[in-house]
C-alpha cells in the first residue's frame, strides 16, 4: 500500500498528519504537485515528492496513471477520486470523508451541478476553512482506513 497526496491544494495540517502515520506505520508517501515542495519529508526514505508539469490537473493525471488497487488517495478534488476509485483505490478528502465506489459517482454529479450553479451566478464559494474539528475527523478516518487496510492480509 501505498499514500498518495494530491498535494497542490492539500492543507499543511492535513499532510502532517499523513507523515506522522507514515513513519510510525512505515507506509511510503509519495506527495505530487506541480509546484516545488521544498524539504517536505526530508530525511526519510519513505517520502517522495515527484514534482510535475505545471498544465491543468497534471498531478491527478500522474496520480491516476501511478496509483494502484489498495492505495489510499488524499484529494478533494472529486473527479481525480472518480478516477482513482476505477482503479481498486480509495480516496480520502482532508475532512475524512472516504470516496468508495458506493459514492464517488454521487459526489461527482452534485460536484458538476454546483460548478454550474456558480457559473450561472446562483451559487457562490466553496467549502469553510478546514477548522480543528475536521482535523480530528481526516485523522480518526485515516487512521480506521489504515488499519483495517494492514491487518486486512
């Protein structure tokens, strides 16, 4: 298994979070964007941060190509999770909400329908700041995902 973080819009605390698993699990990150990511995860073998073009949505295109059945994808972005889950993966957003194939299609049609709401000027912005409470919720999720993903073999 493996974590992917679609990197480019994913919060600070939500990616520590990620790392601090990642070492006491010992589960590999590999952290993608399309902008330089500095020492995230320096000194440790089990983070790589693969920088990639910087065109429209590059990062969930390497993403989707890379990922792999059992792999755990951090994105909120709902139609990279589409993707992902078509290939035996699961997605995870920063608040803790898991994408399956229960739901993902659900979520991708109300994502389109508010994009289009905005467009014709009947809706406006996006989801609240990531507060303390949902924090908490991304890492009790992650933390249940991770745990029956190990002790699943």
């Amino acid at each position: 298994m493996k974590i992917w973080i679609d990197d480019d819009a994913c919060p600070a605390a939500i990616r520590e979070i990620i790392l601090r698993a990642s070492q006491r699990l010992r589960i590999p990150v590999y952290l993608v964007a399309n902008r330089h990511l500095g020492a995230v995860g320096a000194g440790s073998e089990l983070i790589t941060a693969i920088r990639v073009p910087g065109g429209f949505d590059e990062a969930d295109k390497y993403i989707a190509s890379q990922v792999s059945p059992g792999d755990l994808v951090v994105t909120a972005d709902i139609p990279l999770a589409a993707m992902i889950v078509e290939r035996g993966a699961t997605g995870i957003d920063p608040r803790g909400e898991l994408y399956t194939e229960d739901n993902v299609r659900a979520r991708l049609t109300m994502r389109n329908f508010m994009q289009e709401m905005r467009t014709m000027g009947l809706a406006q912005g996006g989801p609240p700041q990531l507060g303390a409470k949902d924090r908490h919720r991304f890492a009790a999720a992650l933390d249940r995902f991770l745990f029956k993903a190990l002790n699943a073999g």
